[in-house]
C-alpha cells in the first residue's frame, strides 16, 4: 500500500496555499503525504468524496473544555471531531494552579488536538459555575507564579485575561489588564484579551495590544464596542487590525450580534478568526458549533474560501502553527474535513434576538485526524446491554 488514506475526487478548499480545486489527497504516517489530480496509488482505505469539499482540519480557535463531569466546558471529543474540529483551543479555563491536571486529563487523553491558553487567574475559568468572577479579587492574579508557568509549560499558547464587568469588576480591570501585559512581555507569549462587555474604553484594551495578540468576541453588543454612536468603526479597531492584532469572533450566543458583524462587514473590517466560544450551552441560549458560526458568516455574505480561511490558515498563524495545522501540504499534520453546503431555509442569529436567513449551510460529511478516519468510540462495535445507542 502506498498510503493509509485517500480522500478521492473532492473539491479542496486550502486558502492557505491559495489552493481550490478537484484533488485527491493522501495520508500515510499521520501525515498529508500528496495533493494531486487524479492520484493513481493503493491506499489501505479509500472514500469517494466527488462533490464534497475538503479542507484543511477546522481549528477552532477560542472554546472552554475540560472532562465530562464539569458543569461548564465540554468534552471536545463529543463536540469537535464530529464537526471537522480537529484542533480545538482552549481559551484560558485553566490558570497556573490547574493547569497540570488540564492537561493530564484534558490534552493528553483527547482524541481532538487541544492546545491552551493559560488564564491569568490561578483558578482558569473554574469559578464561573459558581457565578463568581475569576479576578473579582485580584490576589487570584499572580505574576510570578504565572510567568513561572510558561516556564515549566513551554506549550502553552498565550496567556488569557478576561477584561470584562463580571469577571475584573470595574476597579480590577486596568490592573489585570496590565500584569497581563507585563508577563507577555517578560515571556516573550502572546496575549488574548476578553473584550466584551468591558467596563473600561475599548480603546484602553486595544493600545495595549500588539502584532500577534487577539482581541476576542470582536463583534460582541455590549458597552464600548467596537462601533461608535453613530455605527461607524472606531479607529482604534482599525489601526489594531493594521498592525496585526488577530480579531477573533469566538460567538457564544451572548458574545456575538449580528448586526454589528453587519456593519463591520459593510465597512470593510472582516474577522480574522472565526471560533465558538464553545461551553455547556444554557437551555435556549443559542449557541453554534464551528460550521454554524462559518454558516453565519457566510449568510452575512463572506465568501466561502473566506470563511474557511477563517478557521484553517488564518488560527493556524494566531497561534504560530502556519504551515504545520491548517493546510493540506505534503508533510503538514493529517487533518482535514469533509464538509457539504445543504441547502434549505436556515435561521442563525445571537442571544439579542437578532436572526439572519440563510439558504444554505456547511454542514459534516468525515472528519480525518492523524491521518486516518476518524470514528466515534466504540463505532462498529456490537450494541450490547441497557446502556446501547437505540
Ligand atoms: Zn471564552
């Protein structure tokens, strides 16, 4: 055999490389091995795609996960691979003093590619079930035990702080904000700030940010948006976008309005990155999984290379994996997504009430990870017992 996988006759989608086109693509070894027309090789499984598209292995690039028994985040098995999620990053759910176990029973046992950011709150996001503000009280944010982390953790991605009215309260908000700051430079990691629903200017977050960093729940409808009074981007935003600041969506129903996307499209100002903001969704808070949030956009008329852009090549650079995750080059991580375009008469919208029709959404045929096909556990085994699937 000279492969383990070959996905046939697809239509390939690789923004990355600028790449779209009917090609087979092949993986051996966990890899991506060849992209070419009319690929005539053995392969241990082959799947005719004709008429699907396949991309790169979507990444989503803000959610909150943890083991199943938590109240709050989710499993990203159950929520990622069956969406063509095969790189799944959390937002900061744990902090210095957590993170070890996160990562022994979260990272290390997920069939999902998970990589974190680290809360600048020792606690991670942990409280949140309690109803109580990770920085409420600031003697949760210590600098050197932080810094200490980044040492001891090398793979963590940046550091995360929440820069919102619920999580700092008001008089806790610069002061997070700036020891945050000061450990990104001091370890050399890149920032992700909260933005929604911020207590303090948007402008004062912003002037803080530099290339690289990520300015989450971009197009929220809370206090100090990104609008002005009269519905126009604010400079800041723009000149942020211009020196590099990645400006990612991370929806969550209640991060996200509609039609400030709107108007931030109307005037030229798309986002960088399209993710969840992934948690235990509240019954009847709206919530998206990756596909309905680039199904959202793509309703508000991104185009579609846009769209995928937005969760393949353009996280992938977010956090500095350009070339290695996001793309379908020979030698690149064996991740990829089988995805098709149903049409119909759709609904998506935000926890405001706002809603956008749409004709048409993305939704998941396969997903490959490392390489091969991915199944959910247990599939092709004998139901047996009470506890079988009807
Ligand atoms: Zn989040």
């Amino acid at each position: 055999m000279d492969f383990d996988l070959l996905l046939r006759g697809g239509t390939v989608v690789d923004p990355g490389q600028g790449v779209e086109g009917r090609l087979d693509v092949a993986f051996a070894n966990g890899r991506v091995a060849a992209v070419a027309p009319d690929l005539s090789v053995t392969a241990t499984e082959i799947i005719d795609v004709t008429g699907k598209l396949v991309t790169p292995g979507l990444i989503d690039l803000h959610g909150h996960f943890f083991h199943r028994g938590q109240p709050l985040f989710v499993d990203p098995d159950e929520i990622c691979l069956p969406s063509g999620v095969t790189t799944a990053v959390d937002a900061g759910s744990s902090g210095w003093a957590t993170y070890a176990g996160f990562r022994e029973h979260v990272i290390d046992r997920a069939e999902t590619r998970v990589l974190a950011f680290l809360h600048l709150a020792a606690t991670g996001l942990v409280t949140l079930a309690a109803g109580v503000g990770e920085l409420e009280d600031l003697r949760f944010a210590q600098e050197e035990r932080t810094r200490d982390a980044f040492r001891r953790f090398p793979e963590l991605l940046g550091l995360k702080v929440r820069i919102q009215r619920q999580a700092t309260g008001e008089a806790n908000a610069l002061p997070a904000l700036d020891m945050a700051r000061r450990i990104c430079d001091a370890t050399g990691t890149r920032l992700m700030v909260h933005i929604s629903g911020t207590p303090i200017p948007l402008e004062m977050i912003l002037e803080r940010l530099k290339p690289g960093d990520i300015a989450t729940h971009i197009f929220n409808g809370h206090e100090h948006g990104i609008l002005d009074a009269s519905g126009q981007v604010l400079q800041a935003v723009r000149d942020a976008a211009a020196r590099g600041v990645v400006l990612d969506v991370a929806h969550a129903g209640v991060h996200f309005d509609v039609e400030v996307a709107r108007a931030a499209l109307a005037q030229g100002l798309p986002p960088t990155t399209l993710s969840t903001d992934m948690v235990k969704p509240a019954v009847a808070r709206r919530m998206y999984d990756l596909l309905g949030v680039m199904s959202t956009f793509l309703a508000l008329g991104m185009p579609l290379a846009e769209a995928i852009r937005g969760v393949t090549d353009a996280p992938a650079r977010a956090i500095g994996q350009a070339g290695r995750l996001g793309v379908l080059a020979p030698g690149a991580s064996g991740d990829a997504a089988v995805l098709d375009l149903e049409d119909g008469d759709f609904t998506f919208g935000d926890a405001a009430g706002h809603e956008i029709k749409a004709a048409r959404r993305l939704i998941p045929v396969l997903t490959v990870r490392a390489g091969r096909r991915w199944r959910p556990r247990g599939w092709g085994r004998r139901a047996t017992g009470a506890a079988a699937a009807p």
